[in-house]
C-alpha cells in the first residue's frame, strides 16, 4: 500500500493471549489509535469496546485513515475549516464569560458587615449589546456555513460517476460508466472529482469519508450526491454515520485512491466475468455447492448464472481486502470462518449459518478463492 495509508494500530505485546475474548484492555494485543474520525490519538474508551474484538482489527487492513483532522479533499477541508473556526469563536467565548464570572466573584464576593448590594432590574444598554454580539456572531458562522456548503456539495442533477447503495449492513458499489459492480470497496483515480449518488436498499443510512466527503444520508428515490476526491493516493476510511442496526458499526467500507495508470488496471481486472467452469476439481465442486447451497439467490457472479443482489457481488472477491464490510482482512483463513458460521463474525449478519462440513467449506474457499 502507499505512504499515505497510515497503521492506526501497533501491537502491544507478543505475549497476550490469543482467541476471541480479551477480558481487559491490558490483555488486548492492539493499541487502539485514531480510530475514532476525531482522530484524538489513542483512545481508550474506543478501545474498551473494541478490545473484545481485538483479533478483527489488524494493521494494514484497518490501518486506513479516517481522522477529520487530515482532509484530503477540497470538501473535506471546507467542513474541517469550518470546524475550527467555530471551535476558536466558542473558545474565545468560553474565555471571556468564565473570565467575567471568575472576575465578579473575585471582586464582588460579599465580605463580613456588608449591606445588601442595591437592586436593580433590567439595564437596557447590556440586553441591547448581549443580543447584537451573539447575533453577528451568528451571522458569521451562517455565512461561513452556507460558504462550506457550496463548496462540498454537488448541484443537485449531476451525473453520477459511482453509485454506492447502503444494505443493512454493507455498501453495494456501482460504476454506471464502466458496468463494475462490487462491495465495501471503492477505488477511485487520484485528484479527480467523482459524484457520487447515494441510495439504499432498506433502511436509512449515512455515507461519511471523514477525510474526503461530508456525511450524507441514503433516502429512498431522493438521489442524493456528495462530491468525493482525494489529493493523495490511499486508503481512507468510511463508515455508516446513521443508526440502522444490529452491525451499523461495522458497517464500513474503504477507499482506495491511486494513481490513473493503476486505477485503469483495476477498472480492467474487475471488469472481466468469471469463468463457469473452474480448472481445479476442489473449486469446481466448490462452484456446484455454491449453485446447490442457494448461494446463488444472494449472491452475483458476473459470467455465471448467479444473479442475487441480496448480498455483496462475489465476482472479484477475492481482489478485495476485507470480508464483511472491513470486519476481518480477507484471508483464505477468515474466508474459512465466515462460510463455516457467518453469524460468529459478524452476529445479526443477513446470512444464513449453512452448517456447511469442513469438506464442503474447503471447496467452497477454493472456488471463491479462485475469482480474481
Ligand atoms: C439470504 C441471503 C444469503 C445467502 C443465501 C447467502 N449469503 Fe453470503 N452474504 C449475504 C449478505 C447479506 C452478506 C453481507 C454481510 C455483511 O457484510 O453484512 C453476505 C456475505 C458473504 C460473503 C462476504 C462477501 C464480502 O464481500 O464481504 C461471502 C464470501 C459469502 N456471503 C458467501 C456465501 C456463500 C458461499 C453462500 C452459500 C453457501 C452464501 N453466501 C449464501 C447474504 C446471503
Ligand atoms: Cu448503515
């Protein structure tokens, strides 16, 4: 991977235990960094709830960046300016009613034998300044918004370049122009400006690249398009911003943008169809499983008689680097896991345990191993 795609994650030590369940964070063999998209280094409160599913999270695969704080785009850094100016006026603000308040007590504090203070009610110079100032602060955070606003948002009857539709719980990705259809897993060309239109299958979701897009939500039949663009080539991080089930959470996905030339590679790679008939016997029984098992009710792959749009598209699977919206790398091993019980990876997911044999998986990782 390129420079640019940082490791959120080290290990603490070789020691720790291995298996599912790390008790305490100290057992936990990650240190849990910049995960969260506020990007506050390491984060101990993510990593108490990550850390008992600490095996899943493995540098490299993960390790995309995701912090707000490193915008790679023109969008991302409109909303990230935006961010800290409203952050320095609050803090000026902060200051300067603490400062009063610290002041008043200080200087007004009642001492022994005092009389009561004189009673006042209403002072109209004061009400008039402390409505104006609030008010032109306001108008400035609405003009400095609404100038955010245009930069980071396409008009709203642009063509789509890519077409990403939210499934509880995984990102369906189509390239209208080049007929590529594929999951979790986006590639785009260095320092174009893509849009992208956004919809769902369900319920609503939210499409957020911290470091390159604003968040948008998925609404059924509105269409709605986000710009997205990345300056250096990259893994980036996206996730599910909006509350929509069992696994929002991991409801994630990648970006990776790299140069024209390679992007033109993968355009081609994955628009080749698969073969119908595997060469090796061990995938072609795995081929007739997946024909028999009713994999092919969910499950696409293009060259195959296999049509399922209720699960990801299968054709390039093994080009990607992650299973189940970026839950695990995608390893023959995790692949192994995932046929054998999908709901131990990823419980509540919308795919039956098929209670398949170690024969039957075997073959099964064969074939979808061999699909390129
Ligand atoms: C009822 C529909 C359904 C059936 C039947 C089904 N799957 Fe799935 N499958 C899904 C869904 C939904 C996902 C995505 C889960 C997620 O990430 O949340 C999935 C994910 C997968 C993945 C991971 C893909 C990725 O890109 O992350 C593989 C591999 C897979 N299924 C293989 C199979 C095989 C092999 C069979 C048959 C034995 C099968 N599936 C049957 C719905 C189904
Ligand atoms: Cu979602």
């Amino acid at each position: 991977m390129p420079q640019q795609a940082q490791c959120h994650f080290g290990r603490r030590s070789s020691a720790a235990p291995r298996g599912n369940h790390y008790r305490t964070l100290a057992e936990s063999p990650w240190v849990f960094r910049e995960t969260s998209p506020f990007g506050f280094g390491e984060n101990p409160i993510a990593a108490a709830f990550v850390g008992a599913r600490s095996e899943f999270i493995v540098p490299g695969v993960n390790g995309a960046s995701g912090s707000i704080f490193h915008p790679q785009s023109a969008e991302a850094h409109a909303i990230a300016h935006l961010f800290t100016i409203t952050l320095i006026i609050c803090a000026v603000i902060f200051a300067v009613v603490l400062g009063l308040v610290v002041y008043s007590l200080v200087r007004f504090r009642g001492r022994e034998g005092e009389a009561d203070p004189e009673q006042i009610a209403g002072n109209k110079k004061v009400e008039i300044v402390w409505t104006i100032i609030p008010m032109i602060i306001v108008g400035v955070l609405f003009a400095l918004t609404v100038q955010a606003m245009q930069v980071s948002d396409p008009p709203l009857e642009t063509k789509p370049d890519l077409v990403v539709i939210g499934h509880q719980w995984w990102w369906e990705i189509r390239y209208p122009n080049t007929g590529i259809v594929t999951a979790n897993e986006i590639h785009i060309p260095v320092g174009k400006q893509l849009s992208i239109r956004l919809d769902t299958a369900d319920v609503l979701h939210e499409f957020w690249v911290p470091q390159l897009t604003r968040k948008m939500t998925t609404v059924p039949l509105l269409g709605n398009h986000v710009w997205m663009e990345a300056r250096k080539s990259g893994v980036y991080e996206g996730v599910c911003s909006e509350f929509c089930g069992t696994q929002h959470a991991w409801m994630r996905f990648q970006v990776v943008a790299e140069p024209q030339e390679q992007y033109d590679a993968w355009v081609r790679n994955q628009q080749r169809k698969a073969p119908e008939t595997a060469t090796v016997a061990a995938a072609r029984r795995g081929w007739r499983l997946f024909n028999d098992m009713t994999c092919v009710n969910c499950h696409a792959i293009q060259g195959t008689p296999a049509r399922g749009t209720a699960g990801p598209d299968l054709t390039h699977l093994a080009s990607r680097r992650t299973l189940g919206s970026v839950i695990v790398p995608n390893t023959p091993e995790n692949l192994r896991r995932w046929l054998a019980d999908p709901q131990q990876v990823k419980p509540g997911v919308k795919m039956p345990n098929f209670k398949l044999t170690d024969e039957q998986v075997s073959d099964l990782v064969e074939y979808l191993g061999s699909l390129k």
